[in-house]
C-alpha cells in the first residue's frame, strides 16, 4: 500500500539507525532519542510493511 517515495524516506530512516547502533556516527543523547522514537511500537508497522 506504500507508495514508492514512502518506501524509499522508510528505507533512508532505517539505514540511519542502522548507521547509529554499528557506531558509524557518533552515539549521543539525540542519536538515542531518535532510535527509541523510531523502534516506537507505533512506528514498527512500517518497518513490517516490507
């Protein structure tokens, strides 16, 4: 049901938090908030989606 732009901004925040939990970028109170806030159980279904 997704269309191709929604896919690709879910696919460009997915690879943030992958680049935030290896340590690519450097670990800081933002980064943390980000990735709690995008794990949220509200936003899982998107990432399921796929």
């Amino acid at each position: 049901m997704m269309d191709s732009y929604t896919r690709r901004l879910s696919l460009a925040l997915l690879t943030g938090v992958i680049l935030f939990g290896t340590g690519q970028w450097p670990r800081d109170a933002a980064n943390i908030s980000i990735f709690n806030a995008f794990f949220h159980p509200t936003t899982m279904p998107i990432i399921t989606e796929f």
